[in-house]
C-alpha cells in the first residue's frame, strides 16, 4: 500500500523537549498521522488500536484510524490529554467501545482509564489492581482482574468487577479463579475463565458462571488448564482456549454449551487469539515451546455453526511470511476485512495489517510497540 503522506513532529522539537526535561522515565511519544487509501464501511466510522508497550515501561500507546478519510494518528492520547505527562501507562491489556466512551484496561498501572470515544480526551478512571480483560452488558461494564502481586505464585484469588458505566463507578464485585482472564455475557449469565498462570505446576482449569442479578458465582465449568481466551458465538456457545503448560500439554481449543454449562467439544488446536463475526472464527496460534525454543505459527478459520475447522487460512498472498509475531486480531463486521498486528520483536513499533475477505492485502501501516488489542467505532 502506497503510503500518500507522513507527518512527524521535526527533530529540532524533540531534541529541545529531551535538553529541557529533567525525567529520567521513558516520555510518551509524541502524536504521528498517516494517510492511507480510504476503505469506508457504513456503519463503522474506524477503530481503535491498542499497543501494549513494553512492561515498565510506561510504554501504552492509543491509535486510531479513520476509514472513512484513511487517517490513521499514532499516539493520539497524549495529543488529546498533554495535561498528563506520564501517558496512558504501563501495558495496554485491553479495549472495548461502549456508547460514546472507550474503555482502556491498562494492567500494571492498575485502572481503566475511560475516554471520549470521538476525542480520545479522558473522562474518569477506575481503579483495579492488575487488571486484565472488559465486556459490557445492560448499561454495565464487567472486568476482571487478578489482585495480588505481578507474578505472585501464591497469589490468591482474582475477582470480576460491575462498573456502572453512567457514573463510571464500581458497583459490585465477585471473587473467581485465581489470575481470571477473557469474560463474556451469553443468556444473561458472565462467564470468565481462570488461568492460574502464577503458578506454573499448580493452573487453574475452570470457567466460572457469573449469575447478574445475584452477582455470585453459581457453577465452575472444569475445561482444561490455563485458560485464556473466551469468546461467544450466535448460537450460546463459547469457544475458550488452553495454553497447555508449555511443555507436555499441547494448547487446545473448548467449546461450551452455555445452557447446560458442559464442555461440547475441543479441537487440537492451539489458539493465542480468537476472534468470531458471524459464522465464523478466525484464529492465530503463535505456539512456543520451552523444549525446541522455538514459535509455530498458524493461521486458521472455524465454521461455528458446524464446529467445523475449515482447511482455509484468512490470510492467501503470502503475506503471513512477513509477519514475525502476530499479536492482534479483529474483524471488520460490515466489510468482512480482517485486521493482524505484528508485535515483531517486543521491542519496536509493530505493523498493523488488513486483508479483504479473500486474504489479499489492502493496507500496512506502523503502529506502537506490541499493538494488540481492537475497538470499532460506530
């Protein structure tokens, strides 16, 4: 994709900012925008990419890119709140939209800080001790969190919390596995899997059902160890993942029954990212191995409504070879386009990806370090 124009601040400022600043800690970057072909799509006006940064770092970054002009801005943040010197904060985990604010998890930094979704200017904040993951239902935000100490093996267990999102606000909370992860609401109950992933010889293997009304936990789903991803599909099933314990136990793919709340079906599938529109899961699987040292990458597809693994990848020119690490995932509901990240090496600016519905490339652009997580905008 033909880049058509690039705007950077000139070196003269960033030379004078660093001579005239007396921090020692990383600064936040200074905003970038880009212009790219214009892919509109109804509805969806752009989205929202979250980059992690690297831990501690104070490295979280916040870009979006606007379909409609092609725009896509680079560090917007800090342009949109400069009142904030130390930036977004330490390791972006997650993203959601959610009627006119976005929700930003940021997991050292322990909150969720809470944005303009037009602006990118901050509301609010709400505090959460190593947060992790967000989703929304009825007016109310859920997130989870592990508590306790980063990398705590004797850490106790995590919670999910209920925001109210009108007053931003906890209102609510309810303790679950140990280090909890990927939520989600399907048939008006939550479900959150459980990790354990403090304590390598000792994981969890657990989904814990969340009643609303009550806000307890009423069944735990035994599925497998280390769980991690969990998304709904449109037909009350949840596809979670396990990462194995690196070693002997292979990652495998869970498929639920949200009504009987029973495992239905796996697949020998690891899954790092899934992410279901429609009738279809897309996946990514970056397996590594403490054995051989070493990723496997795949790229696959799943028809949901057979729970069949289809022999197609979502990605068909070749383009999978550039990508070092992939790192995000989202689909486009309106155009079917599919969005990958490369975290690359952890350590530099990644590259977000868009591929048409064939898995023909159609954009590249330059994110932050380690970009990851997704947020159309309507």
């Amino acid at each position: 994709m033909k880049k058509l124009f690039l705007y950077r601040l000139s070196l003269a400022v960033m030379v004078s900012a660093s001579l005239f600043s007396c921090r020692k800690d990383p600064q936040p970057a200074p905003e970038q925008v880009e212009i790219l072909e214009p892919t509109p799509s109804g509805p969806v006006k752009g989205l929202y990419l979250l980059n992690e940064g690297n831990m501690n770092m104070n490295k979280a970054s916040l870009d979006y890119l606007d379909l409609a002009t092609g725009v896509y801005r680079r560090n917007i943040y800090n342009q949109a709140n400069p009142e904030i010197v130390k930036g977004l904060g330490d390791v972006g985990n997650d993203i959601g939209v959610y009627g006119s604010k976005v929700y930003v998890v940021v997991n050292l930094s322990n909150k969720i800080e809470v944005l303009n979704a037009k602006t990118g200017k901050k509301l609010g904040q709400i505090p959460l001790a190593n947060s992790r993951y967000i989703t929304f239902y009825k007016g109310k935000a859920y997130a989870s969190a592990y508590l306790g100490t980063l990398g705590d093996p004797t850490a106790g267990n995590g919670v999910v919390i209920e925001i109210d999102t009108a007053t931003l606000t906890e209102k609510r909370r309810v303790q679950v596995g140990r280090q909890p992860e990927e939520l989600a609401v399907v048939r008006g109950k939550l479900f959150v899997a459980n990790s354990g992933g403090y304590s390598a010889k000792n994981y969890e293997r657990t989904v814990s059902v969340i009643d609303l009304n009550s806000f307890q936990v009423t069944n735990k789903i035994d599925v497998a160890i280390n769980l991690h991803r969990l998304k709904a599909d449109q037909y009350g099933d949840l596809y979670v993942s396990s990462r194995g314990d690196y070693f002997d136990i292979p990652s495998k793919l869970f498929v639920i029954d949200t009504q009987t709340e029973k495992v239905k079906k796996s697949f020998d599938i690891g899954v790092s990212e899934i992410v279901i529109d429609g009738d279809l899961a897309y996946y990514y699987s970056t397996e590594y191995s403490y054995e051989t040292d070493k990723n496997k990458i795949t790229y696959g597809m799943i028809d949901v409504k057979t729970e069949t693994p289809l022999s197609k990848s979502f990605i068909t020119d070749g383009t999978n070879e550039k990508i070092t690490i992939p790192y995000g995932i989202a689909v486009n509901p309106i155009t079917k386009d599919v969005f990958v990240t490369d975290a690359k090496d952890y350590v530099s600016p990644g590259t977000l990806y868009c591929f048409t519905p064939a898995g023909i490339k159609k954009l590249e652009v330059t994110t932050g370090d380690i970009p990851a997580h997704f947020a159309f905008v309507y």
